[in-house]
C-alpha cells in the first residue's frame, strides 16, 4: 500500500472527517468565550470582592457601623459607584454562568433544564436591572410627600 | 482494550489520577461554594436595593445583619468566597501556567494554607467587631 518514501502528513493537515470538527453547529463558540469569561471575571472579582468585604466589614466598626448613611458616603465617590457597578454586573454574570453550567450537568430532562435554565435568566436579568437601577437612582436625602426628610436620614441632609 | 483497563476499581476509589484525590474534592467544593455565593449575591443585591425605599427600611435590614447567628453566617459566606476565589485562582494557573498541572497538588495546599490564615484574621476581626462594640 504504501512505499518506504512516502511520508506521513503533520496532524491536522488535510481534510478533517466532518464528525470530528466543531463549531458547525451553529452555537459558534460560546462554550469557549464562556470557559473564558470566567477566568478573567473570576481574577477580577477576587479584587473586587475582597477589596468590598475589606472597606466594609474589617475597617471601622465594620458590622457594625453599616446603616443607610454609611452607603450614602459610599456612594457619594463616583469611585465606589462604579466599583459596586462592576461587582454586580460581573458577579451575577459569573454567578449564572457556573449555575448555568450546573444545570446543564445534573438536569438530564429537557424541560427540566428548559426551565431550570428560564428561572435562571429571569432571576439574573431582574436582579441585574434592579441592582443598577438602585445604584443609578439612588438619592441619599429622601423625603415624604410633604417634603419633610425621613426617618434615619444622614446628617448631610439636615 | 480489554474492559479490565477501562474500568476504574471501585474499591478504593484510586483506579483513576483524579477520583477521590485533592482535584475531585477542591472541584466539589468550587461547586458547593459557587452555589451559596450566588443565592446570597440574590439576596444581599435585594437586601440593598432597601436603600430605595427609605433609610428606616434599610436599617431595619442591617439590623439583622448584625445579630450573633447572621455575624456566624457571614463568616461561613466569607469562608466560601475565600475558597472559591482562591481555587479559582489555583484553576487559572493550572490552566495557563506551563507547571500547573505538574504542581497541582502543592497549589492546593497553598490554597488551604491561604484560605485558613485569611479565614482566621476575617473571623477573628468581623467577630470582635459585631460581638465587641454597641
């Protein structure tokens, strides 16, 4: 069949049988960008999150200080906005992916995972409007219908 | 191939380089943690979201937050974010770094390593902190 000259091709040169190559399918590589994001989400998130659990929790009265003001002079830097911001955004996105993930393993059934998967998103969509809605709306001097300021308010508003 | 090969002996669990080792118990505790995380983001984003109905309803939120069982649960959820962030940290390097997968197991034990000291310095702050003061 073949002689002693004739030399064997370099792997992956050639046509490939069609069974073996992927991203035909239509879903494009997704799965990769996916595989992806949580890495570099997930390195941006250990400073995020650490740098949230640290300014909140371990300086101060940390627990114990936290009260509607201490988020209005959070809140007053654009800094802290933002990073608040990006900790939601990236957090619930990382978040859903990995259940995302854990779905599609355990739930064998169709619509099992169908649903599993549409309780999923909804949650995630709705938390991530809300929670920047809160962010972009947000008004540290609130007041009652007859202009009066509220219960509790920080005492920049007085 | 016979079957004999293929099959991993269930006996001891060690027919296989990954079942019952440190890289099937650190991806179950990825999971695990990975979970509680999120159901807590859910809620800690609704928790939040009080700021937008008035600064009493807030209060009254954080209020909670600052009991001895919650101070006990809030360790508990910085005991899984501490994990998750630092083996996922230990995945990256064994999925980009050239000797990931040949020092995995000593990744896993700088990680536990990590993980306890961070955990004892949080716990020994946050419980100070919300069992001390007021």
């Amino acid at each position: 069949m073949s002689t002693p000259e004739t030399t064997i091709a370099a792997p992956r040169t050639g046509r490939i049988d069609p069974k073996y190559t992927r991203g035909e399918s239509g879903k494009g590589n997704f799965e990769m960008l996916a595989w992806l994001f949580m890495r570099v989400s997930g390195v941006i998130l250990v400073v995020l999150v650490f740098v949230h659990i640290f300014s909140n929790l371990m300086v101060g009265d940390g627990i114990s200080g936290i009260d509607f003001g201490f988020v209005a002079g959070k809140w007053a830097h654009p800094l802290w906005l933002f990073w608040d911001l990006a900790l939601l955004w990236l957090a619930m996105l990382h978040g859903a992916n990995g259940v995302r993930t854990i779905i599609n393993d355990y739930a064998e059934r169709d619509g099992v995972r169908f649903w599993l998967s549409m309780i999923l998103y909804v949650a995630t969509a709705a938390i991530i409007v809300l929670g920047t809605l809160v962010i972009f709306t947000f008004e540290p001097c609130m007041v009652d219908a007859t202009g009066a300021l509220l219960e509790n308010s920080p005492a920049i508003c007085r | 191939m016979s079957s004999a090969t293929a099959q991993a002996p269930a006996k001891n669990g060690r027919g296989t380089l990954y079942r019952g080792h440190g890289g099937m118990w650190s991806w179950v505790g990825h999971r695990v943690t990975g979970v509680v995380i999120f159901f807590y983001l859910l809620v800690h984003v609704l928790d939040t979201a009080m700021v937008r109905v008035s600064p009493e309803a807030y209060d009254a939120v954080m209020e909670s937050y600052k009991t001895w069982y919650f101070a006990l649960g809030e360790t508990a959820l910085v005991a899984a974010v501490l994990f998750h962030a630092l083996n996922g940290l230990r995945i990256i390097l064994v999925d980009f770094w050239k000797g990931g997968t040949r020092h995995h197991k000593t990744l896993l034990w700088v990680v536990l390593a990590l993980w306890a000291v961070l955990l004892i310095g949080f716990s020994v702050r946050h419980l100070t902190l919300a069992f001390g003061g007021h």
